[in-house]
C-alpha cells in the first residue's frame, strides 16, 4: 500500500478551478455564447500534468514519464481510443437524415395530442442508435420546436422531452459506455443489461407523466413531414448486434458497411461527400481521445502518489458497506461532472478511482460500469449549463424563441426518474441479483 497523499490530489484541483473558473468566467461573467465549451479542455489537462510532474522531486522526470506511459498504453484506454474513432464514423456516414425519419414517421402515424410522447420515444430510439445525446438534442430540437408550433404544446416541455430522451443510456456506441465499460473492464452487453433495470423503468414513469399531461389537452391533428425509413436500417444493425453481445467492433463495421451501402444506393450521398463525412465524424472524436490519454497519465501520476488511496481511505471513512460504496461511486462521477459539465470526462476521470472502490467493496464491474453511466446521465441532464441545456436553448433561440434553462428544468423528468430509479436499485434491489 503506498502512503496517504492528499497533496497527490492537487492536479485534479488545478485541473477543476482552471476548467470550471474559466466556463464560469466566459458564460456568466463575460456572456459568451456557449463559453464553457469556449474553454481549451486540454490545456487544462495540460496544466494539471505539469502541476503532477512538479510534485515529489525523488521520483526523476523520466521516470514519471515512464509511469505516465504505462498508464496511457493500458490495454482498456487503447481499446477505449479504438472504439471512439470507430463511433464517429459510423455517425457520420449515417448523419442526421436518418435520426429525422425516425422521428417524422412517427409524428405522422401518432396523433398531435400524443406528440410530445413521441418526440421522447424517437429521443431515446436516436440516443440509443446514435450514441449522442448532443447529437440527438441537435438534430431532434429543432422538429420539438415546429411540434410546439403546430400542436400547441408548451415549448419548454417539448424540449425537456427532447433532452430525456437523449439521455436515455442504453447504447452500445454512446462514449460514456466505452468510457465507462473499458475502465471497469466490463462487457457492453453486461453493463446493457444491468442499465436495463434502471434506465427502462425510469424512462417508463416518464412516458406515463408525459401522457397524463397530454390527455389533458384538446389538441387535434398530425404533424406531416417526408421521411426514408431505408435509412434506419444501420441504427438497427447496430441495435441487435449489440445486444446480441457480437463484439463491438464487429457491430460497428456492420453498420459502417450497411450505411455506406444504403446512402450510396438511395443516392443520399456522393462518395466523395461519405468520405468526408466518415472523416468528420473521426474528427469529432478527436478532443475525446485526447482527453482519454491526457486523464489516464494524469491519473497514473496521481495513484503513484498515493493520491487515491488517500481518497479510498476518505470514501470508505464516508460511506459504509456495499450499498454505501455504490452511493459514494455515484456521487464522485457526479460531482467530477458538475465540475466538467462534460459527462464523458467524469466518467474518465471517475474511473480508476472507481475501479479501486469496486475491489475494496466487493462490487462488480457490470455494476460499477452502470453506476458510473447512470449517475453521470442524471447529473449532466440537469445541471443548467451542461452542453445538452445549452444547445437544446441555443436551437430553440435560433428559430426564433425565448428559453431559459430554468423554464426546462421543472419538466425535464427523466433524469429524476433515473435518479430515483438508481436510488431503488442501490437501496432495495439485492446488491448480487
């Protein structure tokens, strides 16, 4: 066991004021548009790394690099890296047309006073397929405003709907899944299978609150627009391999391959315009990777420190028992998220660390790899300056309307559910199902 080191932990902190002082600085101080995604994620990493190299002097710069190295060339980040890069290639061959099929061929079977229902039920289809809740709020956001328009449906529940949806985690290529399966040393479909029980029921209880504000309407009506189901089919590729437990990369080049095919034979796409959207794609994952690696040798620094066994010693000093630490394991990916608003870092951040509670109590990696997902879900759908509020706010502003996140947050039930529903499933549910 290495010695306690609080002092071990002080790259974390570097990393946090520089990130979090600055987002706040530039969005709420200086008002820039979307200013905490303004702020250089790596240079702060960046900066948390050199105030690592800095601290204990007996250990020579070599030699911390030689620790550092070691921590990057883990065979999960390299796996993790791999995964990334072969996301975003799918979701930019497949693009955006397809996320809009879904949700208009069902806008034109359903009934407008079903609606918002049905912008929930695509939101989780599209977040579940395409791996992004970003993405999803994107591209379905913009239909949630013109349902609003057409049906008469309060906008702010039409978007929160929108953002539940998109924070439905139950994908197979979503990067807080990699992130969260690869640093627990989990299989997809084991951690699908424990985030079933949890992600499900919440999204269910949500579908039912939804509609009890829906039957209380009198609106009438459909909401029309072209679609090309054909285009689906890839998402639902990836769908049935991942949960039919096919390894990942191989669900991954089905689809890459069956979307190619398809928006080529439609005539969708040229091949000149797939490859560079294969290629945007690759690159959109790009700050992603980096961050993987820049957190992985920062953390490798921190544990030779002795800086997570001081924190393991905290945690467990906090919280007691098996129930306990799985609470304590939510909270600390929560709180690593509301300090990044990015819950894919927290995860990465959060995971060696979780990884050492799992041994200490007794909790399995499915589980942990669960906890990590879910818990980092519930914190970024509602913290008012998450990157999923501000796009959701910013797409809504565009067409023309006045939002608030505090207008979105009452409605936004999903991710009170899900945290409710994480709560029953620590608490009452057997640890060891």
């Amino acid at each position: 066991m290495k010695k306690l080191n609080y002092i071990a932990l002080l790259p974390i902190g570097v990393f946090l004021v520089l990130y979090l002082g600055l987002g706040i600085l530039f969005e709420y101080v200086m008002e820039i548009p979307m200013g905490f995604y303004n702020v250089p994620i790596v240079v702060a990493f960046l900066a948390a790394i050199l105030t690592a190299c800095l601290q204990n002097p007996k250990l020579h710069f070599d030699q911390k690099l030689e620790v550092m190295a070691q921590g990057v060339g883990d065979k999960n980040i390299i796996t993790m890296l791999l995964i990334f890069l072969s996301a975003g290639s799918f979701v930019g061959i497949v693009g955006r047309s397809s996320a809009e099929s879904v949700a208009y061929f069902m806008l034109n079977l359903i009934p407008a006073k079903f609606a918002v229902a049905v912008l929930f039920i695509v939101a989780c289809f599209v977040s579940t397929a395409m791996g992004t809740s970003v993405g999803t709020i994107t591209l379905i956001t913009p239909i949630a405003a013109a349902v609003s328009e057409a049906s008469g449906f309060n906008m702010a529940l039409c978007v929160a709907s929108v953002m539940g949806g998109a924070m439905f985690n139950l994908s197979f290529i979503s990067d807080t899944t990699i992130a969260a399966c690869n640093g627990q040393d989990c299989a997809m479909r084991d951690k699908f299978r424990e985030n079933f029980w949890i992600a499900f029921p919440a999204a269910v209880v949500t579908l039912v609150i939804i509609l009890i504000l829906s039957f209380g309407t009198d609106i009438s009506g459909r909401v029309t627009h072209e679609y090309n189901l054909v285009q689906v089919i890839p998402y639902v590729f990836v769908l049935i391999g991942g949960i039919a437990g096919i390894n990942v990369f191989v669900v991954l080049l089905i689809g890459i391959v069956t979307g190619t095919f398809i928006m080529l034979v439609t005539g969708h796409i040229g091949v000149f315009e797939l490859i560079t959207s294969m290629g945007s794609g690759v690159s959109g994952m790009f700050e992603t990777c980096m961050v993987a690696i820049l957190v992985s040798a920062m953390c490798a620094l921190i544990r030779e420190y002795g800086g997570f066994t001081a924190l393991l010693g905290w945690v467990k000093r906090t919280f007691k028992g098996k129930k306990g630490g799985q609470l304590g394991m939510g909270l600390l990916v929560g709180a690593m998220d509301i300090a990044t608003a990015n819950n894919t870092v927290a995860i990465v951040m959060a995971n060696p660390i979780a990884k050492e509670m799992s041994a200490d109590y007794g909790i399995s990696n499915r589980k942990a790899a669960s906890l990590l997902d879910t818990f980092s879900c519930v914190f970024q759908g509602i913290i008012p300056y998450g990157a999923q509020m501000l796009v959701a706010i910013s797409a809504v502003n565009e067409l023309g309307y006045e939002m608030s996140a505090f207008q979105i947050l009452p409605v936004l039930f999903y991710p009170m559910m899900l945290l409710i529903s994480s709560l029953i499933w620590i608490f009452i549910i057997p640890a060891d199902r």
